[in-house]
C-alpha cells in the first residue's frame, strides 16, 4: 500500500492561508506532503465511515446521522450515550433515519466546565453487530440574541460570555504544521488558560484533530478560519506584500479566485473542513474571510455555511471588508482594540488587535531572524498589555462587544508578537500579571 500526496506549491490559487515559499514579514514557511496523521483500517463490506452530531440545548436531544458505505437492507442502528451521574440514553432506527436521543438533564459544556459524553454507534444485522465506533459528544448551545446592556451579543448555552481570545497561528519549529507531541498540543491550551484566555481564533490553518480533541477536552473556544485562497499578483515582489499588506491602505497585492474551477476548489475545502470538525463543541464559529485575502461570493458561501452546519455562527469577514452578512461584526485595529457597534442581528467583536516592542528573547529567536533591539522593558511591556485590556473591557462596557483577539499567544517564525517564544521555552511577561489583565483585574 502506497500513500502519496501532490502538492503543487508556488502560484496555484489554492487555499493557503499564510503559507509561502520564501517566508517573511507575516508569512511562514510552506508545508509539503502528508503533516496530518493518516491510518489504515480494515472494515467491513459494510461500515460506518462518520457521524454528523448535532446537539439540541433546549430540546434535550441529541441528533445522531449515521453516514455509512456498503449495503444496509436488514440493518439497524443503534447509538448509546453515557455520562456517568450525567444519566445515559440509548435509540435504535433505521438506515439513513436520523437518531435523537434523548438527554433528560443535560449537562451543558462550557470552557469552565468542558463536561463530555461518551458513545458508541452500531450497525446491526439480524441483531448481530456487524460495525461499531466510539466517539463522543458536549451538550453545549451558541447563538447571538440580547446580552449585557440590551446589546446583541454571542451567546453560550444562552447566557453572555466575553471571549477573552487570542491569535492561535499553530506553527512549530521542528515541524510546521505538525506537532512534536501530542503534549505539545496540551502545553498550548493550557498555556493561554493559565494566562486568562478562553477562545483561541485559529487563524489561517486548519490544525491536526488532536488539537481540536483537546480543545474539547480541556475547554477552549475556537473561532475556526477557512485558510484563504490566494496567489501573488504577476511580478509582485515579496517586499511589496509585506510593506503594503502591513500599512493601513489594506491593499491585498493577491489574486483570490476567480475561475469556476479556482472556485469549487475552495468550496470544496470550506466543507471538506466542516465535514471534519463540526463534531467538536469547542469550534463554535466559522470564520469565512480576513482581511479581504481572496474574498469571493460572500453572501453565496456564508448561505452555504448556513445550510451545512446551521448549529454555529458565521463571521463572514474577519476585519474587512464586510458585506452584511452572517452573525459577526469583527473590526480589526492595532495596537488598541477598536469595535463598530453590534446591530439588532450580529453580534460586534475586536477581532485582533494588540502588539508590543519587547519582541524578541536572544537565544530563542527564529534561526533565519536578524532581530532589531528590544523597544520595551518589561516593565513597560506589561503596561501595553494591562492598557490594551483595559480599552477592550471599555469596548464591553460602552458598545457591548461580545469577543476581543489579542495578538498573539506565542512568536511565529519572524512574527514577534507572541506573550510566548516560538519554541514555547520563555513566556515573555510575568505569567500572573498577564492573567490579571486579561481578566480584568487592573488594581495593584
């Protein structure tokens, strides 16, 4: 058996989030090949191949689609779910019925209390099991309606929740786009918990599943990216990307797509990565575009998100350019936190904001780094940061803004933004005044 991968990497219009060939100023370096797991398993002429779990809230139920391959005449399904002192609920239907079980009191996950249930679906044959899986599920909600204020807000399981975020660009040093460890991946989480955060905005890459299992686990939201997809315009230079994309002309000097096969690649992968993690509570919305990289059929594609996982919000436009669809208002504006107002239907968050001139530790800086001097003490690093938290906590107050994006949780490559180094070896401020600020708390 043979695995292989094509990767046709360069000037395609492909969706490649911040991947480059000749990384610099805030692109990183290209992957090639396989950077996810991949296993084998034999099955059975008739197999489960996924689930589609859909959580109710407020109906009590959960909602199970059995997705199989092979021939079903004679088959039965049945899914069993558990949760300790949770209680247990157990269904059986037919093929391609949808399953609800029933969960009489839910016990509803949140990041302060990530509660999962366990569950096993089975195909049946003459009452014999002939394929079976484990999985799990969270009985969690998330919506936007009235909050703090009268302000229209994101909801979780109905009630406001400020989204303390920050930028989560998923890099490692010995391996891109893959993890050392599976601990490595745990570190991260529990890293910007430490620090006060309770959402991650996966920004510009999809990551490998584990992370999204310990997302869930752990408890963090995720705000999920669709990678964009983008070329260098013909005889673009990649200093002209970087002094223009960073300048406040929001100039994109890229083609996105543009023919309808460009096109249906990109929808292809917008579902293809839906399709992969619309199981995890912790992904609670999709964010479409940023920043207008490659920003195409916007109105056509968050109508297609809707339709496909109806059970998540939709930011339609990370920063800009917004078309007025979707269930987010995102402003992005550096270094301070800055926010348009939420209307009677979106909700309005600080979608990244941040940044700080104490952007480097000698001895753990990027190998390919010439890093210019330190701008800020410490001392007056912590000061940026306690500031920015503040006029984020002002924006709740006074515009009822539902989430603020701080960047970022660690360096990437040549991006010295990070509270963390990139080999995650130093965090850079006193990890309990950073936590403080992010909270809120901002007396001595």
């Amino acid at each position: 058996m043979r695995i292989s991968v094509w990767d046709p990497d360069g000037e395609k219009i492909e969706p490649r989030g911040k991947q480059v060939l000749q990384p610099h100023g805030m692109f990183f370096t290209e992957c090639s090949g396989i950077w996810g797991t991949v296993w084998l398993e034999p099955v059975g002429k008739t197999s489960i191949t996924h689930l589609v779990i859909t959580p109710d809230v407020q109906g009590k139920t959960l909602y199970v689609r059995v997705r199989t391959r092979g021939p079903t005449a004679g088959c039965r399904f049945v899914a069993l779910a558990g949760g300790g002192a949770a209680g247990s609920a157990m269904v059986v239907g037919p093929p391609g019925k949808t399953l609800a079980l029933h969960i009489a009191h839910p016990k509803l996950w949140s990041p302060t209390s990530p509660f999962l249930y366990h569950m096993a679906v089975a195909i049946l044959r003459h009452g014999r099991p002939i394929d079976h899986v484990h999985s799990y599920f969270a009985m969690r909600s998330i919506s936007v309606g009235p909050g703090t204020g009268g302000h229209t807000e994101v909801l979780l399981n109905g009630k406001p929740l400020f989204e303390r975020g920050t930028l989560y660009q998923g890099y490692w040093p010995d391996g891109l786009y893959t993890p050392p460890t599976d601990r490595a991946i745990k570190f991260d989480i529990l890293a910007a918990k430490k620090m006060g955060f309770n959402m991650f905005r996966v920004h510009q890459i999809v990551e490998p599943l584990r992370f999204y299992y310990w997302a869930d686990r752990l408890g963090i939201l995720l705000w999920q990216d669709m990678p964009a997809a983008w070329a260098p315009k013909a005889g673009t230079s990649k200093a002209a990307i970087s002094r223009e994309i960073l300048s406040s002309r929001h100039w994109w000097p890229a083609n996105g797509p543009q023919t309808a096969a460009e096109k249906r690649e990109y929808r292809h992968e917008l579902l293809a990565m839906i399709r992969d993690l619309r199981n995890d509570p912790s992904v609670v919305v999709w964010t479409l575009f940023n920043e207008g990289w490659g920003e195409h059929n916007t109105p056509q594609l968050v109508k297609l998100i809707n339709k496909t996982d109806p059970s998540r919000l939709v930011d339609d436009a990370s920063g800009w350019f917004d078309k007025g669809v979707g269930n987010i208002i995102d402003t992005h504006h550096y270094p301070q936190p800055e926010s348009r107002k939420p209307t009677a239907t979106r909700a309005a968050i600080s979608g990244e904001f941040g940044g700080f001139g104490r952007n480097y530790i000698r001895g753990h800086e990027w190998a390919a780094l010439r890093p210019g001097p330190q701008i800020l003490t410490t001392a007056q690093a912590l000061a940026r940061y306690r500031l920015f938290w503040k006029e984020a906590y002002q924006l709740r107050r006074t515009k009822g803004i539902s989430a603020a994006v701080f960047t970022e949780l660690m360096d990437q490559e040549q991006e010295l933004g990070g509270l963390m180094t990139f080999d995650r070896a130093v965090v850079k401020l006193p990890i309990r005044q950073i936590r403080r600020a992010t909270l809120g708390h901002f007396k001595r």
